[in-house]
C-alpha cells in the first residue's frame, strides 16, 4: 500500500507542478498568453499525470481486494516485483496515451488571437479555438478515453462489490470497522478525484457554468493533490500518535 502511497504521492506533485507554476506567473506579471508549443507541452503533461492517477487507483483498488478478500495470500500476491510491474504499466499507459491525443492534436492548426477561459490548457479548450475541424480528434478522443476510461473505471470500483460482501459476511464488529478503515481513504480520494472529473468533462457547459467550471479545475489541479496526502495522514494511526504526542511536548514547554 505505501508503494502505490509513493506513486501517487508524486503524481499529485508532478500534476500540480505542470498548471500552478503557469497560473502563478499569470497571475503574478499580468500576463494573459502563452505559446502553442508551451500550451501543448502542458496538455501532454497534465493529461499524462492525470491518466496515470487513474489507472493508479485502479491498481490500489487491486491491492485492497487482495488485502481483504485473500488476506493470507497477500504477500504471496502483491510482491515487490509484482507492485513494481503495476506501477510501471500505470506510467506507461498514462503517458502512451497522452501522446496519442497530442499526435493527433499536431494536425490541427490554431488561429493568432483565441481565449482560453481558464487557467491552465487543456484538450476540450484546445478544440474549441482551432482553426481546423477537430472531428478526428473528438472521434479519437471518444474511442480510445472512452474505452480505456470505462475499463478503468470497472477496474476501480468492481474490486469493491467484492470487498463490500466480504466485509459483510465478517462477524465482529472489530473486524468489520478494521476492513471498513483500510478502504475509507481510498475511496474518499476516489470519489474526490472522479467527482472533479465528472463536473469538468461530462457535465454540459454553458455561460452560466463557466466561473463553476474554472472552480472544478482549480479543484482537481491544485486541490486534490493538497487533500490526498491529508486524507491518508488523518488515518494513519502512528502518525496521528506522534502528532499527538508533539502536542502534549509544546504545550509542556510552555507551560
């Protein structure tokens, strides 16, 4: 589990790092444009990351099947190598497939003067001021996103049917809240991350959601990687005792 902690942990930094660094410079100097090159340049990063994350959750959705419905053949299962294998195949993927949409993005040939309203680039903004008909591209985008995020989509929640009627049949109270307390910050990070996608991509815009919608992707840019890290820290009990315990020590030594 703090494997896959790790990778998500620098996938929250490396994504965020792509879009608050630019919306900083923005904000700071006034300034209002950027490139092609560097707008695209951001676009393959920031969708990269981002596909990564999900196909990442997908794999701790995994671990937590194998955790709690075959907990004996755990070690046996979730090897060093094996989890090294997962990783790899969740950047590999990611970043193959943010390439896909970026080859296809190249044909397209954008206008001098275009708005982008909001902060950062992203591919729906980038077909909405080109110059060149973006049907391939939306084709593209609904094929190959459509099926890989169905199928991602299956492979992080079926795992939990599963562990849902195992935590069921358990007897004890105790184990049930023990099984129930190793899935709850995965599923709040989840339900986060999903939910900011949902609003960004599926939900139809319009003049009146404009400011929202910058909202969501504030939310989902800069937002979810700062709550992960707390999410998962207010759940681990060795850190909360040490915090604990930093805390009686201050209030000592001011006493």
């Amino acid at each position: 589990m703090y494997f896959f902690l790790a990778n998500l942990a620098f996938l929250d930094m490396s994504y965020s790092s792509v879009t608050a660094p630019r919306m900083l410079y923005d904000l700071v100097t006034k300034s209002r444009s950027i490139s092609i090159p560097a707008c695209t340049a951001q676009v393959f990063f920031y969708v990269s990351f981002a596909d990564s994350e999900t196909f990442l959750l997908s794999a701790m959705s995994y671990d937590r099947y194998i955790a709690i419905c075959r907990p004996l053949h755990y070690k046996l299962m979730m090897t060093w190598r094996v989890c090294a294998h997962m990783a790899s195949m969740v950047w590999v993927v990611g970043c193959s497939l943010s390439l896909v949409y970026i080859l296809f993005l190249l044909r397209l040939s954008f206008c001098r003067t275009s708005s982008i309203h909001n902060f950062y680039c992203d591919l729906p903004h980038l077909y909405q001021i080109t110059c060149t008909d973006p049907f391939i591209n939306l084709v593209v985008l609904f094929l190959v996103g459509g099926s890989f995020g169905l199928g991602v989509v299956l492979m992080t929640f079926l795992p939990y049917v599963y562990i849902l009627s195992t935590i069921l049949r358990i007897q004890s109270k105790t184990g049930k809240r023990k099984a129930f307390s190793t899935c709850t910050s995965h599923l709040t990070v989840v339900f986060i991350f999903y939910g900011s996608l949902i609003f960004i991509y599926l939900v139809p815009s319009s003049s009146n959601m404009v400011s929202l919608n910058k909202l969501f992707t504030v939310i989902s840019a800069l937002i979810n990687p700062l709550l992960n890290p707390l999410i998962y820290s207010l759940r681990n009990k060795d850190l909360m005792e040490a915090l604990r315990r930093s805390y009686y020590h201050l209030k000592l030594i001011r006493a």
